[in-house]
C-alpha cells in the first residue's frame, strides 16, 4: 500500500495547482514523455493509443460523408506560401524555416507546414478544369510545426498530430453546408465519443482564421472555467480561389472560381479529456475512447486457478468490450492505483473466493462503486455499464458547466465575473472590434464565439451600451 499511496501522492491536487495537477497527469499516467527538442513531445503507447481511437472514429464518419485521404508533402516553398497575404501575416511568427539542404544554402527557403492550404491550393488549380471535377473533398491526417513561445502538452507544442480537411465546391450554399456539417461532425464526437459537451458558434471577425471568410468553432469548458477551442471549420469563400487561380468552367461556358472549406482538429483534444473528467487521482477516461474499457485484476493469483480463470474471462469479454489481464507480481492494490491513474473505466477483481462463488467484482472508475456480479452476467452487463459510464461523465460535465456560465449585463458584472467567478461569460456585444478589444485589455477575456443558438441577455452591449441583438461567450481560454 506504501507504493500505492506514493502514485496518488504524486499528483499535485487540481484545487492546489491546476497546472502542476495537469503536468502530474500527462506524465504519470504514461501519456507522454518530454523530449530534447523544446514543446515537441513523444507521444508514449497510451496516450498515442487515445489518437488512434479518435482517428479511428473521425475517419470513418469523414468517409461516410464522402471525404477521401491524401498526403501532401511536408515542406513549403516560400513563395506559394505568400500568395495569400492575410494568412502568411496570421502564421508568420510561429513558422520554422528550412534554408539548407545539407551544407549548401537553398536558392528559395522552405517552411515546414504549419497548415497545408497554400498546397492544397496549388494542387486543386492543376487538377480543377470543369464542373464535372467538383466537389473535391480531401482529408489529411499529419503533423504540422508552429513554433510556440508557450508550450504545454497536447495544448500546445511546436510538433503537434492533426487532421486537416479540405474542400472546394461550385456554389456559396455548398461550400457553407460542408463548413456547419463538419464542424457538427466535431461536436457530435465530442459529445457522443469523448462525453464533452461543447458551444458551438462563430468567430468574431478578430479571432477567425488567417484568410477565411468565416471560421466556426466548438468550445468547451476546462476544469478550472477556461475555455479550449477544440475544433474549427472555416468557410474562405473564394479568397484562396482568386488568389491561386482555381478557376473551372461551369455548365454556362464561363469560367468561375471555387468556393472553398477547410476544418481540422488536432491532439489539444486529448488535453480536453483530461482537463474535463479527471480527478486528483488521475485520469477518468469516456469508455468508447479509452485503449483499455476493462482490466481485470487477478487476486491471490498464485493460488489455483486464478491466472487462469482471469484468462478465461479476457477471451470471453474480448468480444464486447477492449480488455486485458496484469498478471505482473505486482500486489493487487498497487494495480488498482496505477489503472485509477490510467484511466481504465471498469476494473475487474477476481480471487479464490470468487471463483467458488462464480462471481467477480467490479468497480468504476468515475465513482468509485463497486458492484459484484455474476460471471453468467458480464457479457451483458459490461457493455451496459460502459454506457451508464459514459451517460454519467457527460451529465456530469454538463451540469458543470451549467454552473460554471454566467450571464452580466452591465461593466460592474463583467468585473465582478472575469475576476471571482472561473467559466463561460454570456454578455451583449455591438460586433465593434474597439470594444472587443476593450474587453480583451480590460477584463483579460477573449471572445470564444457568437452561438448559433442566440439568447438576448440584454438590450445593449455590455461594453459601449449601443444596442445589439448579438450575444458572446466570453471567457479566459487556453
């Protein structure tokens, strides 16, 4: 129990230091490992394994609406990058820059992606003649450098893995339904997958993406009230289009410009699951994301028949659930430690005792409970306890985050809130960007998004008094 009690021990409680609790985490639970290259980190098997299963999930619903993957290489001359001026101004001060190839100085420097629009661009103008060559809809799964200042595991790092989407169609109406569709992609995962609710909503003029004409966001609430944008899709219009000359002829004869889309996601998600389910114990992981749904812990597993019952019970669940047995000489409390910090949704106990009783215990990680079940029941009853599980860390967060909203109608709430009450701020704004950035400079909260579902929470603008029928979240944000 020493062993045991020093792994809970070690993690910082979230109530003391946020930060120190999160950095605790990410480590402890084997997520990631620091590297020598500053804000670029090795994702270790566990935390990589998280990826691959929100890939898996993203992938499959990208190609169920018609979306197909492709690869686009990693370096970008400078040249093609500066062809669209808004978006090299917005990514300029994070962009690494390759100048030599080998000893020998390059004739033309190339930046190493930070997103991939520039070459999407120039690949659609060669490949787009007619009408009949749209839609195009292309996926990228990679990973892209922004060379952060401030660097935090999954938040923010210089190397990061992402998706980028990218699209282009014949009309504005097509063009803005690919934009909402797949940001509601983003939300229905978060929600369904991750048990995270979110705001979905638009980007003020100031915060959209670097040359779209609309960016479309969902935002979801940490533990401590920030704000992390979790997803983004944006609508560029033909401003890229004009810009790389990606003309077709329509079924009139004439030559247009396409209207375009991109949206991506990256793994800042991961650090969404942690900040939103997890404890001062460790991590708590949605069962449909979690690697491991089930581990089963033999006790007294040197006595007979207990290693191999625990193996019985793995091949027999394997079926409904992901499983695995720690047959290591580790002592049983220890293992119920280390899979609390990992994570793992249900735990599985089975011992001598249990088995003259055809019986085990199981216990839930979110709460704690535990129940002991017969083993003639557990094909059923896993499955229906992963669901209960999920249904309850979504509830839980939103009722969270019902509590953590508030809604000012005046300067003195908007003090009173950005300074005494962490969360979501719903205040009126004119869409004037002096007091956008007056609320920046003075209450230290950005815009997160105006929400698709509006609430008039007043008459007039929180900061100038002018009458508006627009209503933001406001808030402080990773």
């Amino acid at each position: 129990m020493n062993n045991n009690k020093k792994l809970v021990e070690a993690i910082t409680s979230m109530d003391v230091d946020f930060a120190q609790w999160y950095t605790d985490i990410v480590k402890k639970a084997e997520l990631i490992e620091y590297s020598s290259v500053k804000g670029a980190v090795i994702l270790r098997p566990y935390g990589y394994a998280l990826w691959e299963n929100i890939q898996g999930y993203l992938d499959k619903k990208f190609k169920e609406t018609g979306h197909e993957n492709v690869y686009m290489p990693m370096l970008i001359p400078e040249s093609l990058l500066q062809k669209e001026k808004d978006h090299v101004e917005g990514f300029a001060p994070e962009v690494a820059w390759v100048t030599h190839g080998g000893s020998e100085p390059l004739t033309e420097r190339l930046c190493i992606r930070p997103t991939s629009e520039t070459l999407f661009c120039e690949h659609f103008a060669n490949i787009v003649q007619s009408y009949n060559d749209l839609p195009k809809k292309y996926n990228q799964w990679c990973s892209v450098i922004r060379w952060e200042k401030t660097t935090r595991p999954f938040l923010r790092t210089s190397e990061f893995l992402w998706q980028e989407g990218h699209t282009i169609h014949e009309t504005a109406e097509e063009a803005q339904e690919e934009t909402i569709k797949m940001l509601n992609v983003y939300a229905d995962m978060f929600r369904d997958f991750l048990a995270i609710p979110v705001v979905k909503g638009r980007k003020t003029d100031k915060e959209k993406f670097a040359g779209a004409e609309a960016t479309y966001t969902i935002e979801a609430l940490m533990h401590d009230g920030k704000a992390l944008q979790s997803g983004t899709s944006h609508n560029f219009g033909k401003g890229f289009a004009e810009a790389f000359g990606i003309r077709y002829t329509g079924k009139d004869g004439k030559l247009s410009h396409v209207h375009q889309t991109s949206w991506g996601l990256s793994t800042r998600v991961i650090g969404a699951i942690i900040m939103v389910h997890g404890d001062d114990s460790g991590l708590i992981l949605p069962p449909r994301v979690a690697p491991t749904q089930l581990m089963i812990i033999p006790v007294a597993q040197h006595k007979e028949g207990v290693l191999e019952k625990a193996e019985e019970l793995r091949g027999k669940l394997s079926g409904v659930c992901r499983v695995k047995v720690d047959a290591s000489d580790k002592k049983p409390g220890w293992k119920f430690s280390e899979y609390e910090m990992k994570g793992v949704p249900l735990r599985l106990e089975v011992g001598p005792k249990d088995i003259e009783n055809n019986q085990v215990v199981l216990v839930r990680r979110d709460t704690r409970e535990k129940m002991i079940v017969s083993m003639d029941e557990l094909e059923t009853r896993i499955p229906a306890l992963l669901d209960e599980i999920h249904d309850a860390l979504y509830e839980k967060a939103v009722k969270r985050q019902e509590e953590m909203t508030t809604t000012v109608t005046t300067p003195e709430e908007m003090r009173d809130a950005a300074d005494n009450k962490p969360g979501f701020i719903k205040a009126m704004w004119c869409k004037e960007l002096a007091c956008e950035e007056k609320i920046k400079e003075v209450y230290g909260l950005s815009s997160r998004c105006m929400p698709f579902e509006q609430e008039k929470v007043a008459d007039t603008c929180v900061c100038c008094g002018k009458e508006t029928d627009t209503m933001v979240y406001w808030g402080k944000a990773y």
